[in-house]
C-alpha cells in the first residue's frame, strides 16, 4: 500500500506523522523525526519491504524510507529482534534468489530460512498481488 507522503512525513503541529506509527523502533522513529524537522526531504521511494537477518535468518517487515538533507543520505538502520544485528533489506527477486540459489551470497542458505509465525524449517516463497 502506498501512502501519501504528505501523510507519511509532514510535521504539522495538530497530528504526528504517519511515520510514527509505520516505525516501532523508538532509535529509527527519532532520528527520521529529527531529520525531518532539520529540513530533510523524504525520497520517493517508501514502503513496507521485507528486512533479513543474515546471522540468524530472522524475517521481519519493516517500513523502508530515505530521507535526503545537506548531510547526506538517511535509511533507517534496522536491528534483528532476535540477535541485534543489523537488518538487510531484501526486494523479492533477493529473497528469491537468496532462498533458492545461496551460492549467490554465502551468508543465506535454504535450509536457514525459516517461518516467521511458526518458526518451521521450510518457508514457501510466494508472490501475491493485490486486485481492486
């Protein structure tokens, strides 16, 4: 779902951001808060995306932004709930490939993924698309 980045990133005195509540991680919330109030422009590119672990092939949805000021570039720096590592963003062909093929990245292999409801040893892979 896409959202209006009117929504997601203006800070307007009578309601907080949507972002506030798009990110739980009270570190990640207050540094794009405080970017945002120093000027910081939000990049079109936002979203929900899918986040790994590539220590303990934890899986996570996060919301993914980018925030561009005069000091540069900001994503957010996401940590694993389980071991505290910092959290990669995956896209879906990544995921793909990452799951189905790990000789293309020696830190992921099929068997490590695992299902994040029910922590079973095989995660099936599947693209869905939403329709109107």
């Amino acid at each position: 779902m896409k959202y209006s980045p009117e929504r997601v990133f203006s800070l307007e005195e009578d309601k907080p951001p949507l972002l506030v509540s798009l990110v739980e991680e009270n570190k990640v919330r207050e540094k794009a808060i405080q970017l945002l109030a120093e000027g910081a422009e939000p990049e079109k590119e936002y979203g929900h995306e899918l986040y790994g672990c590539k220590t303990c092939h934890h899986l996570a949805g996060k919301f993914y932004f980018r925030l561009a000021s005069s000091a540069g570039k900001h994503v957010p720096n996401y940590r694993c709930a389980n071991c505290k590592k910092r959290l990669k963003r995956l896209t879906e062909n990544e995921f793909a490939t990452l799951a189905f093929k790990s000789s293309q990245m020696e830190v992921y292999s099929e068997s490590a993924w695992k299902c994040p409801e029910c922590n079973g040893a095989k995660l099936r892979y599947k693209v869905t698309a939403m329709w109107d």
